[in-house]
C-alpha cells in the first residue's frame, strides 16, 4: 500500500493504525502531532486509525531552541 507522509510517497507492507507507524519508523510520540488527511489527531485516536491505499500523513515534531 502506499501513502503520503510529509509530501513524500511511502509504501507499506503491512496493514497498521498511525500509532504502530508511528512506534515501526522510531519515532517519540510525545513529542510529534500528527495530521491524516488535512485534520490533526488527538494522540488518543491514533489507535483507532487504520491507514488506507493514499492516505495523507504530516508528522511534525517539536524542536527546542534558542
């Protein structure tokens, strides 16, 4: 299957909800939102979200500095 995350194609080989995604690419999940399909997600639904053929994902991280 294949989706867009942060404006570039990705495939996936299995079916999986965005927290899985998430957990698979290493990524910290306290410190990035996550938009699918032009609407921010609470981290609560991330769960409940089953990516589909051509889903969009944003995944923004927070960064600290001075």
């Amino acid at each position: 299957m294949i989706i867009k995350i942060n404006g570039k194609n990705e495939t996936i080989d299995k079916v999986t909800n965005i927290l899985e995604l998430i957990k698979d690419k290493g990524l910290s999940y306290e410190k990035i939102v996550v938009e699918h399909n032009f609407s921010f997600l609470p981290k609560e639904k991330w769960q409940n979200i089953i990516l589909q053929e051509s889903d969009n994902l944003e995944i923004l991280s927070f960064v600290g500095g001075g």
